[in-house]
C-alpha cells in the first residue's frame, strides 16, 4: 500500500497529534495513486492507530463486505479521513473510548488531506459519515439527508492565509455513504447502505 504524503507531510501528522491533549497514533492515507475512488472517514480507532493503517478494526470488516459488494479491493482504492490521529476521551474507569474530532483537529489536519486531494482531481470522492462529509462539503450538509446521491460540488480546502475552509475552483463528484462503524451500530439502516452501496456499484461500472 502506498500513501500520497511525502516523509515531510507524515512527521507534520504525527507532530499535530503532540498538539492536542486527546489524539493518539498516526495513520496516512494509503492505496492506490490512481484509485477508482476516495475514501473519507472520521478519524482513526484505537486499533487502526496502534497499527498505523486504516479501517484494521470491526469496522474494516464492515468495509471489507462493502468493497465486495462493489467488487473492488483495498488496492484499487484511496483511503483518507479528516484527522488521521486517534481522538479519545478517558471515561470514569480511565479507559480510553473513541470520540468526534473537534473542528481544531479537523482544521489542524487539513493540509494533509488537501495534499493528497490535490493529486486525486477528478476522482470519485466517497465521504463516510457526518465528519467526512462535511470536512468536504461544509456543516450545512447532512449524510441522513445526502447518503446515496451523486453529487458534483466543489470541496473545501484550509487556506492557510485567510485561516478558514475555502472551495475548490473544480468540482468533484462525491457520493456520500453512512459510516461503516454506524451500519454496525444501527443494523437498521443496512437495507439503506446496501441500496446506497448497488447504486454505487452501477456507476462505478458506467464510469470505470
């Protein structure tokens, strides 16, 4: 598996986890540089950032059964996320349990995402979740509401000179799916991800 960050980009990673009290471990992006789409999650668990690689937890099971029905493997595709340290909070008991990325993480990661983005124009982004989405879309879109519809928008980008999100000039098209770790929360919405997942397979067959 390769990833898009160069050496440089990967010690800026591991150096933002330093910067927050809560973030632990660092994983790149990693897959193929010409890939049949992109992959935006949340944040690494507490198993994918032990490992360094993405989705290595139940979730990547879940994942895994969704690249099948898509007839696609981990190689033929990018997999990135909006903060790429693991946030956690420490419960009552002091044990360590996921949590969302706080928009200073999100903001302080953004430069790598952008980086690897920015060598993926074009390609098909697929955003997993309320995080991913609205990393590339802003706070207005809903995945409850957008899960399942090809959409062809621009993206956000950090600009580092005005310190906010801005958007790209080109768009993208983008077609948003729930999160595998929420499909394996709530069962009840798989009839909803596996219609969303037989629409994606249709049109990675008429674009591919």
């Amino acid at each position: 598996m390769t990833t898009l960050l160069t050496a440089a980009q990967q010690a800026q990673g591991r150096q933002i986890a330093t910067q927050f009290e809560n973030l632990t471990g660092f994983v790149p992006g990693e897959g193929s540089a010409t890939p049949k789409f992109v992959m935006v999650s949340e944040a690494p668990g507490k198993t994918e950032a032990a490992v360094g690689h993405p989705f290595q937890g139940p979730a990547g099971k879940e994942l895994d059964r969704w690249l099948a029905q898509l007839n696609v493997t981990r190689d033929e595709i990018y997999l990135t996320g909006a903060v790429r340290s693991r946030p956690y909070k420490i419960g009552k008991t002091g044990l360590k349990s996921d949590r969302r990325p706080t928009r200073a993480e999100v903001e302080a990661s953004a430069p790598l995402l952008d980086a690897e983005l920015a060598q993926l124009t074009g390609r098909l982004l697929v955003p997993l979740g309320g995080t991913g989405l609205q990393r590339l879309l802003g706070p207005k879109y809903k995945i409850s509401a957008v899960h399942g519809q090809l959409l062809n928008l621009p993206i956000r980008y950090w600009s580092a000179e005005q310190q906010k999100f801005e958007l790209t000039a080109t768009p993208y098209p983008i077609f948003p799916l729930y999160h595998p770790s929420y499909s394996r929360r709530f069962p009840k919405v798989l009839p909803l991800v596996d219609a969303d997942l037989a629409t994606l397979a249709e049109y990675l067959k008429n674009n591919n």
